[in-house]
C-alpha cells in the first residue's frame, strides 16, 4: 500500500514537473514562484534522467513506421475485448497477431477519470466521450490525427465525420468509435410495458406493480447526470427555454438541481461501477435506472428480467472517439490500432457486444461480424437526430450568452448526493 | 593482495576511531528513505494543496494560493468531512465495544490450544481479500440478500423496516445505508482493535484483579479502575488504527452505502477523476491534521504514560 502510494507521487511529482516546465515558460517570463523552483530542482536531483524521454509531440505524424511492440488504451469497460468475458467478443487477439502489437487496457468509469488518466500520462490512445474530448483539447493532452494515414476513414459515417466533439479548428483530434443513447432500463416484473417518460426515475411516483419507487430508482454517478434532468426540463417545462442540456443558464441550471434533489430522495445508490449496477438489479430489487445498453445486455444474458427503452422525452447520449495522447510512446501502434478499429471486425461485433452503434455504417450489414441491419437499428441507429450527445458544458456557450460550465457541475453533483 | 587488506585495514581503523561515521553510515539508507521517500512525498502533497486548478481545462495553475482550503469550508465539502469523522469516531468506539471482551476472553481464559484458535479466529480475515470481504457483505446486506431473509423466516421484517426508516442511518436496504457502511468497516478494521487490546490486556497482573477483588471492589469498579486504565495504551492503540484506516478508507463506502461521499472518496474523485489535485490534496491534508489533534488529545489524557 505504502509503496503504491509512494508511486502515485512519483507520477504526481512526474507531471508537475513535465507541466511547470511546458506551461512556466513561454506565460510566466519571469520564471515562476520560489515554490515552483524548488520543486521542480528537487525532483530534478531525485528522479535524475528518467525523464529525460519527454517530449511534447505536437505536430501531426507524417508516416507510419515499424510497431513499437505495444499500445496503452484507456477504454470504458467492455469496450476492448479479447475473447475472456465471452469467447465470440474479440476483437484484439487478430490485431497483436497481425501487427505484433501488444494492447494494454486500463478501463475507466466515468468521462472524469479518463481526462485524469491522460493529464497523468503514460497512455497512447484514449476512448474519450465528448464530455472529455474537447476538455482534453483545450488542455493540450492529445494530438491531431492524420486521416491520411488511416486507409478507412472515408468509411466513416458522414454523420461523424466532423462532428464537433473531435473536428477542432479544422483538425481532427479523434477517430470516431462508437455511439449511442443512455437508455431507460426497467424491470419487466415492474412495468408490464415500457415507461414512457424518465418521469419515474426522477419524481416520488407509485410504479405499476403498485409500490412506490422510492430506493428501487438509480442515477449515473457523473455530473453529466445534470444533463439528464435537464433534458427532461427541456421537455415538460418548455417554458425555461432549454435548447441544449449541456448549455444551461443560472435559471435553467437551478431547475436542474432541483429536480436533482428531488431524485436523491428516491435514488437508493448512485450507480459508478456498471458491474455493481448489474449487481443491485440482481439482489436489491431495483425497478428503473437510466443506464448503457451494455448493462442491458448482460443482465438479459444472465436471464434477468429487465428490458431498455428511450422514452418520449429523448435520451442523452454518448458519442466516442478514439484519440492520441500528445506525448504518446507508441504512435505507429496506435495509428495501427487506429486503422483497426474501422476495418475489422470490432465496429459489428462490438456494436452487438456494448449495444451501441458502429461509426462505419457498413458494419451493419457487410457481415464482417455479428451485427445485421435490424440489430443496429434495434440499438437506435436512426435515432441520431433523438439523442444530445455528451458535451463538456463552458461558460461561453453557442446558445445563450453565458452557461454554467463544467467545474460547477462537478462540485454541486457532489452535493445535490450528500442532500445539499 | 597486499595492497587490498591494507585499505581494508585502515577503512576498519577509521571506523573503529570514529565510531560515529559508521553510525552514520548504517543510519543514512533508512534516513534517506524516511526523509526523502516518505517525508518527501508528503511535502509533495503538502505542496499541491497550495495550488488551484484551472477550472475549464483541468490543468493546475502553480501558484500558491489559499483558495483551495477555503474550498473545504463549502457546505457539501464541508458535510463529506463532518460525516468521515462521525463515521471514523462511531467504528472507533462500535470496535472497542465489541472487540474488548473478545480481547479479554482471548487474553485470560483462552489456554492451551485455544489461544493460537483465537489468534487465528481474529486474523483469518485479514488473510482474505479485502474486496471479496466488501463485496460479500454487499451480498449479505441486499434487500434480497441472506440478512433479510433472516429476517423474513423470523417474521422480523417490520423491525428491520422499521428501523431502516430512521433518517440518515436507515435506507432503502442496508446495502444502501449508512448503517451498512459502519458494519462493513467494523468488521474489516476490528482485527486492529483486538489484536493491541489482547497484546495490553495480557500484561495487566492478575495479582492486580484479585487485590481489588480482596479490597472489596464491586466487578464494575474493579474494571473501571483498575482494567481499564491499566489496558487503555492498547485501547488507544487500536483506536488509532480504527479511526485512521476508516477516516482514509474510499473502497467501502463506495460499494456499500448511501453514496454519500467520505474523505477518502473526495480525494479519489478530485484526484483520480476531476483531475483537481490541489482540491484532492487539500482533503487529503484533513486527516492528517485530524490525526496530529487525535495524538495530542491522547497525550494530554495520559495514553501514552503506560508505554
């Protein structure tokens, strides 16, 4: 434990110094405070030449050259599969035999924890939502990709191509991966059909089995939950002039917080890890969650009896792309990887392994995996226009003058659950 | 040859003349990694929290600032700390109410083969993995789970109910209460309480007990004036224990509880998911103060005297 500890703060002590070296420069001419100096010449002594690789990589790779070996991802979980939760979902075991590139995988839960394993470094290649990318952009954690140099791009749909959440001043930060809406989970021995509205999980109600839904509801333990309640807002208080649940006012963001604290009367668990949500529909008898699909379908796979919906008031969404750490060790791997991803296999099958949507259409129904043109529509491809994909939400905002961004919504998601 | 054990020679001479450089010498690889390695990490903590964050992209300004600090006196960040310390001081005391017996049975009755059965009986689930303990007790705690249904076969349902129903300790089940999470960690931490209170309470003389006894001193006097003061070095010691490893602890009460935050869950989530490494040290700085007071009262209170 000690040790572990130890080592964190060597990371810790790692970035400070890559990062007072990189930023003090060019802003600060004077040379930054005494404190700053003293760390940066007594980590200097301590840590010697380890450090001496690093550099900052900014400019776009031109050619790909021989494989490093291997290639660090971080991924939300099921996301990178090698055949070991289920021996038909494999999409890496064909590309280390190919390529002869290794794939290390360090999951992550929430969009938070993986701009924080990026800040901290040592990753190539990340699966990050838009709720992360642009905050990783802005921050200067990842690179431009060259597309030129991924053979399958143009078998991207069009639809995500440029889509803002990686095309940043005319340049692509991101290769898209995979899409798809926060569904509506229930328990079919509760609702005898679907729910219609996200009404259940947000307000005290009594549920058709005739129990009330207070403790049998749960909520994403993510600040970009606001974006829920406030997408709910948009729906049946049109009157607050929503446009976008990331781009809220103070008037529209207080609603939202108020509905908020109403559901954290009726919220029993705040679900973080997808297996322990998996767990509580199992033994804690709960009735409804906003959840992934991929929660869905493992619970129906174990014959649990839960189904899925969008209800009426349309759903957020998440929408990925994988993109490259700015000071990445293994590029040509990643670019390989990269390459991977649309060609292979992984677009379909993981597609009918997470129950999302493949960003190469064809994956549908080229038979190149498991995926047909009815599952992908099961999984809601047609509802692109239905679902607000995740935004880092930024006080200067396209739809009104100012919004409330994201630092706050951290800090008041941490309240409205401790019941402030 | 020759040459060789003629420096040897004198290395040994110097250091027989100077019996201080060889204490320096065998002392400087532990020195150095008391003060740099453990010493130094903490300052490298201290440090961080003297920072702020930049709020939009997450990359921290390197400016000392006391901003961060007073960010721990919001309201919600403020609650994450008053509920460890409620929760740390309730374990604290639920341990040492449980574990002394234990500990005094194992340290004055239990003979023979008895007394290693206990050692084990009390160690064995620190053998296990931690997280396998957690999560079964998730299990054991569910709504569907083995309590309620012990619970249910003795047609008890309406007291657990009933009690679950209170306010701030009560929930939905116990898996999701706060009365869940001060079972888990009191199970987990006890092994820390009892194993100082055997330790201290097999040093107490018996003799001691039977005079006070012979003195015509009631059981509960005898206890209260001569047990208790005479074992309270181990008491205090797995007081420490208990108080701290719960006031640190961010593994539990996120699988089992309300998901409410503690101290340790703040520093995870600043930390390891908002990137907000000032915020997350600054939280982590609380328990190390709380421990520092903690000491100190103790010290006043003659704790240590018995050392």
């Amino acid at each position: 434990m000690f040790l572990l500890i130890v080592f964190v703060w060597i990371k810790k002590l790692r970035h400070l110094v890559v990062n007072t070296g990189l930023e003090a420069g060019p802003k600060h001419p004077q040379g930054g405070s005494l404190m700053k100096n003293i760390l940066k010449s007594s980590v200097a002594i301590l840590m010697g030449l380890s450090f001496a690789g690093q550099t900052m990589a900014q400019t776009m790779i031109t050619e790909i050259g021989e494989g490093e070996g291997q290639v660090n991802i971080v991924a939300w979980p099921g996301y990178l599969e090698r055949g070991e939760t289920a021996e038909a979902f494999d999409w890496i075991t064909s590309f280390e035999e190919s390529t002869s590139c290794m794939v290390n995988v360090k999951t992550a839960n929430t969009s938070d924890e993986m701009v924080a394993l990026m800040n901290e470094g040592g990753f190539d290649l990340v699966t990050a939502s838009g709720d992360a990318s642009l905050r990783m952009v802005a921050g200067k954690r990842v690179q431009p990709i060259n597309i030129d140099l991924i053979p399958s791009w143009s078998t991207v749909d069009d639809r995500l191509k440029n889509a803002p959440w990686h095309y940043v001043e005319d340049m692509h930060y991101g290769v898209p991966y995979m899409w798809g809406p926060n569904v509506l989970m229930y328990s079919t021995e509760v609702f005898p059909e679907a729910p219609t509205s996200w009404e259940v999980v947000f307000k005290a109600m009594d549920l058709p089995d005739g129990e009330p839904n207070q403790g049998r509801v749960q909520a994403y333990d993510g600040p970009i939950h606001i974006a829920d309640a406030a997408n709910y807002l948009m729906f049946h208080n049109p009157e607050l002039g929503i446009i976008s649940p990331y781009e809220l006012n103070e008037d529209q963001y207080a609603a939202a917080l108020d509905l908020l604290r109403e559901q954290r009367k009726i919220v029993s668990r705040y679900w973080h890890d997808a297996f322990i949500q998996i767990d509580d529909f199992k033994n804690e008898g709960m009735a409804a969650s906003g959840t992934w699909p991929f929660q869905v379908g493992l619970l129906q796979g174990d014959n649990t009896p839960v189904a899925s919906t969008i209800p009426q008031e349309g759903a957020t969404g998440w929408a990925d792309s994988t993109m490259m750490h700015a000071e990445a060790d293994n590029p040509n791997c990643s670019y390989m990887w990269m390459e991977h991803t649309l060609s292979s296999n992984l677009q379909s099958d993981l597609s009918v392994w997470f129950g999302a949507n493949p960003a190469v259409l064809a994956a549908c129904t080229d038979g190149r995996g498991m995926q047909t043109a009815e599952g992908c529509t099961a999984n809601g491809l047609d509802d692109f226009d239905r679902i607000k994909f995740w935004t880092t939400p930024v006080s200067s905002c396209e739809s009104q003058e100012t919004c409330v961004p994201y630092y706050r919504w951290v800090s008041d998601y941490i309240a409205v659950i401790g019941g402030r | 040859m020759k040459m060789q054990s003629a420096m040897l020679t004198s290395i040994s001479d110097t250091l027989w003349r100077k019996p201080n450089l060889l204490i320096l010498l065998l002392i400087l690889p532990p020195a150095l990694w008391l003060g740099i390695i453990y010493l130094g990490s903490l300052f490298a903590l201290l440090a961080q929290s003297f920072f702020s964050i930049d709020e939009f992209s997450g990359v921290i300004q390197y400016e000392l600032t006391l901003k961060t600090y007073g960010e721990l006196f919001r309201p919600s960040n403020f609650d994450i700390i008053i509920r460890t310390v409620v929760m740390a001081t309730a374990v604290t005391i639920g341990a040492a109410i449980i574990g002394f017996p234990v500990a005094y049975f194992a340290a004055r009755y239990a003979q023979g083969k008895w007394k290693p059965i206990f050692y084990l009986g009390v160690m064995m689930p620190l053998w296990s993995s931690y997280l396998v303990k957690v999560y079964s007790w998730k299990l054991i705690l569910a709504k569907e789970g083995i309590l309620n249904w012990i619970f249910e076969s003795l047609h008890l349902s309406w007291l657990l109910n009933a009690y679950l129903a209170i306010p701030v300790i009560g929930g939905y089940s116990l898996s999701v209460s706060a009365t869940g999470t001060f079972l888990v960690f009191l199970y987990v931490w006890l092994p820390f309480m009892i194993l100082p209170m055997q330790a201290s309470l097999e040093r107490v003389p018996h003799t001691m007990l039977e005079a006070s006894g012979d003195l015509g001193a009631r059981p509960y006097q005898t206890f209260r004036h001569v047990l208790l003061p005479l074992a309270l070095p181990g008491v205090i010691a797995g007081s420490i224990f208990t108080f701290s490893l719960t006031l640190g602890d961010y593994i539990i009460p996120q699988i089992v509880g309300s998901s409410r935050r503690f101290i340790g869950q703040a520093v995870y989530a600043y930390q390891g998911t908002a990137g907000n490494i000032p915020l997350a040290a600054a939280f982590a700085v609380v328990p190390i103060i709380l421990m520092a007071f903690y000491l100190w009262l103790a010290k006043r209170k003659g704790a240590f005297d018995a050392l």
